[in-house]
C-alpha cells in the first residue's frame, strides 16, 4: 500500500513513512491513516472537477469503463477495483485500455478472495480486490470525484463539509485534488485546519491552512 505515496497528488506532504485506506463516505471523500514519525494520524482526499470541465473527467470515465469491459472477458470471479487517485491531464493522453485491462486481468490470476491489493498504472493508483468465485467475470468499478460548480464553490464553505464530515478530528489532514485545468478554489483564502490543496500546475500540495478559526 505504501506506494500509494509516490501518487503526486501527495508530492509536498510530510514525509510520510506509511498509508492505510479506510473507505470513502457518501461524497466519494477518501479516508486514510498516515504514519507520521511513530504516530497514526487520519487523512481526508477530496477530489473534484469544474463542471465547465466535466467532459474530460466523462471522457476519461469512458477509457475506465471500456478497460473494465475488456478485462472481464478474461478474469474468472466476482471483482472490485476501486480507483484512489488519478491525473487525468496526462491520463488520457498515455493511457491504454489494453495495457490496464491485461495489468488487471494479471493481478486477478495472483490471488484467492480475501485482501486488496495496489495497483498502479501511471498515475492511477487503485484497489483491486477479489469478491467470490465464479465462473464468469464481473468487475466493479468505482472512482471518488466530485464535479462542482466553480462559480458557486468557496474554497472555505467546501472545507467545512468536509472538515464535518471528518467527525472534526483535529489532528487530521485534509487534501482537495483539483483535477481542473483552470483551478477551482481560490488559493488565496487560506481555511482553518490542516488543509492542502493540489494541482498539476504546481505539482505539489500546497498548504492552505491558517490560524484556527473559533467560529469555524
């Protein structure tokens, strides 16, 4: 799991020595553990598109749904792959349903039901798990992106969803992928809270965080 952390979506964190992926809530919002010197701390990832550009995020929708079409010809059982985290500005361009569907169908003949396992292609990184045998192949497929309005959003209303969302455990860290290419959020309204946000421009997570906020 740990190589979960070489995803650039976690490029200029702390140094994080391991992750642990819990599940996703009703807003598709990621929870994990990170190991932070000796210490477990929760983490919150968030990704979201413009919906100005929700074509491009339904496009690369498509490739996903294709490959899984592709793969289930040739595993045997029931499977789930769940999709953590992506960049889909360089995703489509290099990304070959061919390739990730036999990357998948390999990982299903390495394994009986039971844990998940990572898998990588590029920058996708994702869980694949076997869920009962069969003689057939089902695969399901499931991806945590939000697409906002950015018109309507602000960065510091957002966070509270989610800071809520996260039983407001104060010692958690809180990570927005913008998978836009014209930003959503407003970098320059700092929030409350261990709070990063990361785009591929800048191509590490920026911290966004200021003094607590007593009214928040």
């Amino acid at each position: 799991m740990n190589e979960l952390l070489q995803a650039n979506v976690f490029a200029g964190m702390p140094p994080w020595e391991a992750i642990i992926c819990h599940s996703a809530s009703a807003s598709k919002v990621l929870r994990f553990d990170v190991q932070e010197e000796e210490k477990m701390r929760p983490l919150y990832l968030a990704a979201v598109i413009s919906r100005d550009e929700k074509m491009a995020w339904q496009s690369f929708q498509d490739l996903l749904d294709h490959t899984i079409t592709l793969a289930e010809a040739g595993v045997q059982g029931i499977f789930g792959l769940d999709v953590l985290t992506v960049d889909i500005q360089t995703g489509i361009r290099y990304f070959n349903v061919q390739d990730f569907s036999r990357l998948i169908i390999n990982h299903s003949r390495q394994f009986v039901s039971g844990p998940k396992v990572l898998i990588r292609y590029g920058q996708l990184f994702a869980l694949f798990h076997k869920r009962a045998s069969a003689d057939w192949g089902k695969i399901e497929l499931k991806t945590h992106v939000e697409i906002v309005d950015p018109e309507k959003i602000r960065l510091k209303s957002y966070f509270k969803k989610i800071y809520r969302q996260g039983r407001q455990e104060p010692d958690a860290f809180y990570l927005f992928h913008d998978m836009s290419i014209k930003p959503v959020f407003n970098t320059a309204e700092p929030v409350p809270g261990k709070l990063y946000l990361f785009h591929a421009s800048r191509m590490a997570a920026q911290p966004m965080f200021a003094e607590p906020d007593k009214n928040f």
